[in-house]
C-alpha cells in the first residue's frame, strides 16, 4: 500500500478542485502535470494507478491531506463520485455513506425515484432503517410518495446529505 510520502512525490493533490497532477514520470503514459488517472465508466469513481496498484482518488485524497488511510470509507457529501474536492470528502461507515444515496436502486429504477415504486393504481414509498423495511405509504403520485420518502430520509438517516 502506498505511502503518504511516496505518493507527494509523484502526485500534486489541490484541494479545491480536487485534482491530482503528475509530479514525475512513473510510465511512458505518464507526463508531468498531466491530470492523473480515469474515471470508471461503471461505477463513475476516479481510479489512479501507483506502481502497478489501482486506487480510488478520494481515498489519495484523504492519504495525502491527513496522512492516514480511510477507514472503512469515503463518502462524497454531494453523492458526485469523481468529485474529489477536500469538502466534498468525509470519512464515514457504510452504513452511513449507503444513507447518502440518491439514485434510484434496482427495484425502483421503474419509477426512477428513489424510496418509490408502482404499488397497484398509485405509488409506494418505503425506507430501510438499520436493515429493516419501513413502508411509509401509498400515494396517488410519484411526486407525493418522494416527499414522504425524502421527509423520512431526513428525519431517519443521519448520514445523508439530501
């Protein structure tokens, strides 16, 4: 696992715009201040490879400001996942950063709203809380379900930033 020192020495990290920058050569792909590394098509997470190691940016991120790897996670507050900005970074659980989830999950992706899914003529809303379902009702409107879901997620989950 790389080190905080070893990856200054290859790596400018700029907390505001949360960019890491070539420092030095450490492939023929590679040049200096060349922006580092790819965003994966899949999951929409920045990836730099160190010395033959794939990292996730946000966890460089974290190494290069405190010193420390993460532990367990790095949640990015606005739930954009190649958004590496300083702010933008916290350290956190998984249950805590699975709270911070915005987008629609398999078995709601027929509504395309989070929380909400067709239920008969209207549409249902429901919340997991510490592993336990939580039906918080049928509505008439997708519109209607999402801000019963939205209100509970505020008022249940700690973590999120919605």
């Amino acid at each position: 696992m790389i080190t905080q020192t070893r990856l200054a020495s290859v790596l400018h990290y700029s907390p505001r715009t949360g960019e890491f920058t070539w420092t030095q050569r450490t492939s023929n792909r590679v040049e200096i201040g060349q922006r580092a590394g790819h965003v994966d098509k899949i999951n929409r997470y920045r990836t730099i490879r160190i010395d033959g190691v794939l990292y996730r940016a946000s966890r460089l991120a974290w190494l290069y400001m405190t010193g420390t790897w993460p532990s367990p996670e790095v949640d990015h507050r606005n739930t954009i996942r190649d958004d590496d900005s300083w702010n933008n970074l916290r350290e956190t659980t998984s249950a805590l950063n699975k709270q911070n989830q915005r987008q629609a999950r398999s078995d709601n992706r027929r509504t395309g709203i989070l929380g909400v899914h067709p239920n008969g003529n209207g549409f249902a809303a429901a919340i997991q809380v510490d592993g336990i379902q939580h039906h918080l009702g049928t509505y008439s409107t997708k519109d209607a379900a999402s801000a019963a879901y939205v209100a509970a997620k505020r008022r249940l989950h700690p973590g999120g930033t919605l």
